[in-house]
C-alpha cells in the first residue's frame, strides 16, 4: 500500500470518525511527554535522547510504567517515585494540552486531509515547545526557529494544501514567501524598536555602588545578564560616575562607556583624551554612581527566527495576522499585568508565547477575523 493510500480520506472514512479523535489525543498526549523532554533539556544545551527519562532532583531512572502521560503524574499526585519531590504541573499541562491541540486539529482538518491534520498538529507541538521555553529562559532555541523553517518549506512541498495550493512548486514558493516576510518584518520592528527604545535610564537618590561582575552588572537594586544587555556590537552601557575602582587604580567624575561586545572599555575624564581598556583583561571593575544608561531590545532575534518558521507553515497572510494580534495580546498581558502590581514597566516580557497564540488562533479560524482587525 503507497504512502497516498495510506493517507486517502476515504481510506480514513472506513473506520469511525471519532476512533481516530481518540487515536489523535492519545498520540498528542505521548507526543507531549516528549515536548516536556524538550522543554526541560533544549535551552541547557542536553541531548533530548539521552540519557533516558529520570527526575531531575534523585537522577532516578523512569520506568515505562511510571511514564504513562497524564496517568503517572495523576497516580503520584505529582511526585517522584523515588524520592518524594514534586514534579512541576507543567509536565501535566503540557501533555494534556498537547493531547487537546492533537484532537482539535482532527476535528477541523481530519475530514480534508489526514495530512493536513497531522502537519497542523506537529507545527503546534513547535509552537507549545517555544511558548513553555520563552516563558522559562526568555530564549527560542535554533531547533525550535531555524528547524522549523526548514521543516515547513519542506512540508509545504510535500502537501501544498498546507498553504492553500494544488501545485508543489507554489506550495513551497509559498512557504518561502512566508518564510522571509515573517523575518524581514519583524527583523524590521526590532531595528526600529532599538532605535527608538533602545537605551533605558536608571537613577537612584543617592550615589550607589555598581559591580561590573564576570557575568553580570550588579546595580543596587538588582542583577541583569550580561547577555541581556548586549545584543550588538554597538550596545553600550554609560555611568556618570563619581568614583571608578580598578584593582591597580581609581578614577574620579568620570563617564564610563562599556561596549561589551565590541570589547572596548572607554574612560572619560575633563580634559583629557579617553583612556581605553580591554574589559577582558580587567579583574575587578566597582563604580558609584547616581545614573546608568542601560542598553534593551525591543525584540530579540529568536522572535525575528520564529516568525520565519511560523510564516514557512502558514504564510505571509498568517505572518501578518499574527504580527498585528500577538502585540494586542501582548499588550493587553502587559498592562493587565502592570496594573495588578505583578511586573514593571522596564521589566523583560516574552513575546514569542503571544506571536504563537496568535498564529494557533489563524489556524482554527483566524481569517475570519482579519476584517474585525482591519476595522479596527
């Protein structure tokens, strides 16, 4: 039997429609004990085939039997077997979502194509591994993005009815269309997001002690990355300061310009030509000061990457649709947010999670939606 016959509605047809619901949710609920496995090693770098499933906290080894989805973490109220400590509820979440969006992708699709049902579902498990990621660590991994560029220009092919075609060669034309507007565009927000919101202004009442740590500047309040900070080469931190500390020196009123990337420590003094270091060879570096200018971004580049790989699935037209509703969406959290005392204004947001809300939505029906959208 071909691959075609195989995937023939008809073929489909022959055994009740809702056995295949059930079939659906069952494989998206083991599908989704996979997606926790990704969720949890993606962003630290580890292999998502080994070592086998364990618990983080004892390294006990999973048997099969204590790794059936939803049933397991059901029957141990949510603790390890072996040692007693809790298992998140987000491995619960994750698995009964997954075994949702597999169902809901039959009933809309299954009737039409079993292909198209099974390709949503796949391109939904992405998005549901980026969102739970994004949340955690503020980063989309290249598997995620750039994998799944890849995978959707090659699933356009192989099913042009993917982006709404008869033909394989405008199948994947399509894709790739989808593919660059959604990095172009986005790529084009974040260069004017830098522009406009690219610095961020910190001041305190009193002079206050600043570290420039290994891998973190710790100002009197908080802690920020590094990698949070520096994004290009042109990203600078600027202090007014009025004392600077060296291991084998100090400075006083000076202006401190630290262009991490570039690697490039500039010091400012009244009447005298900038003195430049090399912040890798600097052990120590402590300043006091009353205001820092910070560098931000808008945007980051894994959202401009996992925009390509949404439009590679659905399209330019379902690019922009996402674009325009993930930043209402995100808007909306943001300042529901603000208002209930729960983050600040200058606090980071991920935005991957609200672009992938976005585009499921134009997948179950979106296009209805874009006249109310245009309206407004």
């Amino acid at each position: 039997m071909g691959i075609n016959a195989i995937f023939n509605p008809h073929n489909w047809a022959v055994v009740p429609f809702h056995f295949w619901s059930l079939c659906f949710f069952v494989l998206g609920c083991i599908v989704g004990s996979f997606l926790n496995v990704c969720i949890y090693r993606l962003p630290t770098g580890m292999s998502i085939v080994t070592p086998r499933s364990h618990c983080p906290h004892c390294k006990y080894s999973i048997p099969w039997y204590l790794n059936v989805p939803l049933v397991t973490w059901l029957a141990l109220r949510g603790r390890c077997k072996n040692c007693g400590v809790p298992i998140s509820f987000r491995y619960f979440v994750v698995e009964l979502l997954t075994g949702v969006v597999f169902l809901s992708c039959w009933l809309v699709f299954g009737a039409k194509s079993p292909w198209l049902a099974i390709v949503y579902a796949i391109f939904l498990s992405g998005l549901i591994v980026a969102t739970f990621i994004d949340f955690e660590h503020f980063i989309i991994p290249d598997e995620i993005t750039l994998g799944g560029m890849a995978v959707g220009l090659v699933a356009s092919f192989a099913l042009p009815l993917l982006q709404g075609a008869n033909t394989l060669t405008v199948g994947i034309a399509r894709s790739f269309v989808g593919a660059l507007v959604g990095v172009a565009v986005v790529y084009a927000i974040l260069r004017l997001g830098k522009w406009l919101f690219g610095r961020q202004r910190l001041k305190w009442p009193k002079a206050s002690k600043i570290v420039f740590g290994e891998s973190s500047l710790h100002l009197p309040d908080k802690e920020i990355p590094y990698d949070d900070l520096f994004y290009r080469k042109s990203d600078t931190i600027v202090l007014h300061a009025r004392t600077v500390e060296l291991v084998d020196r100090g400075y006083e009123n000076v202006i401190l310009r630290l262009a991490l990337r570039a690697g490039v420590l500039e010091i400012h003094q009244e009447d005298r030509e900038a003195e430049k270091l090399d912040p890798e060879g600097i052990q120590h570096l402590e300043a006091v000061g009353t205001e820092i200018v910070l560098p931000r971004e808008a945007m980051g580049l894994g959202d401009v990457k996992f925009m390509g790989a949404i439009g590679a699935f659905i399209g330019w037209p379902g690019v922009i649709f996402s674009l325009m509703l993930s930043s209402m969406i995100g808007a909306a959290v943001g300042v529901t947010l603000i208002a209930l005392r729960r983050r600040e204004w200058s606090s980071r947001m991920p935005y991957g999670p609200y672009i992938a809300l976005a585009a499921a939505i134009w997948i179950f029906g979106g296009k209805k939606l874009v006249p109310w959208l245009l309206g407004m």
